[in-house]
C-alpha cells in the first residue's frame, strides 16, 4: 500500500475524525469505537477494489469497543474534501443490528437483494448520487482526497424507513450517540 505524506495526520485533525466534543448536544463524551478493515487502515491508500478504478465493492468494515448500551449501528463513509457542500457522502447504512460486528466486503447495490442475515433489518440510504448503496472515491486525479468511515453506537433502535441522506440520519441520531469511531483511509487517481 502506498503511505499517505507527513501531512495526513495535521490534515485529519483540521477536518475532524469523527468526534464528538465533551457534553456535544446536551451528550456525555462519546465513547471511541475501534473501526478496522482487513484490507485497509488509516492514512494509507485505499485498495482500488474499493474504487470505480476496479470493482467498486463496499469494503468490509470491523468494529470493537461498544459502549455498554449499545442498541443499533450507523455507518457513513464521508470525503470532507469534496461537495457543495461539503461532505460528499459515498455510503450510508443504518439500522444495522447492535449483534454486528462489521460489514462483509460487497453489500448490496441493488435494494431488492437482502442483506446477510447479520445484517437483517439493515437499510442502505442515500449517496452523494441520490442512491441507496456505497460508491467509492473517484476524485481528481494527482489529488489525494481522504474518506471517513464513521462507526456510530446509537443508545436506541431507531427504526427508520429507507430513502434517508447525511442530513437526514444526523438529526435522527441527534441525542443518541453513546459513541463513534471512524477508519480514514486517502485515495489518488493518478
């Protein structure tokens, strides 16, 4: 994999991984949640797989370290670089049990297919494409852009209907949070 430059970890800060200040919305400190993936970690390039460059699969996600309470999980995978406004949203995926432990690498485009059954109940919302499935980086070639999986703990199922965006899931969450995570991978077209 080829390392993302000494510039990363200043640029990640300024843009925010994902935390939630102390006593943010009237919560208590969200817990940090451990997100991984098997074929990928922060700050290093993104496989192409993962990519309109190859496949474009949804890339199988990890997560330890819920909060005690734990009764649902949200997943979105967000480019602060890019967007008006930004960011620009690639996936969305909600109502996602509190038993999971990750996300398979390949979910679903199509919203007829079901889900594995570790995922039952599971929704994919909307990308930045107005479309209910992941679609990966594409950004301009020579220009490194960075992609936030946040991993969300949510104190409560929230039962959601399909068809919701960022916007619309934030204000659903709002208040629920027990705690979040995020893997920040870059990718480069070159």
């Amino acid at each position: 994999m080829m390392r993302a430059t000494h510039w990363m970890p200043a640029l990640c800060a300024v843009l925010g991984m994902g935390t939630a200040p102390p006593g943010a919305g009237g919560q208590p400190a969200a817990r940090t949640i451990l997100v991984e993936s098997p074929v990928m970690t922060s700050g290093d390039a993104m496989p192409r797989t993962y990519t309109p460059d190859g496949p474009n699969l949804s890339p199988p996600l990890t997560w330890t370290n819920l909060p005690d309470g734990t009764r649902e999980i949200a997943v979105m995978c967000s480019d602060f670089g890019a967007g008006n406004p930004a960011p620009w949203v690639h996936w969305i995926i909600y109502g996602i049990p509190a038993t999971a432990d990750g996300l398979p690498e390949g979910l679903p485009i199509l919203p007829e297919t079901s889900m594995p059954s570790e995922l039952a109940g599971a929704i994919q919302g909307l990308n930045g494409w107005r479309r209910p499935y992941y679609r990966g980086p594409a950004p301009p070639a020579g220009t490194p852009h960075i992609y936030h999986f946040t991993v969300y703990a949510l104190d409560q199922p929230l039962g959601l209907q399909p068809g919701l965006d960022r916007q619309d899931l934030l204000m659903a969450m709002d208040g629920h949070i027990l705690g979040q995570g995020d893997l920040v991978p870059v990718y480069t077209r070159f």
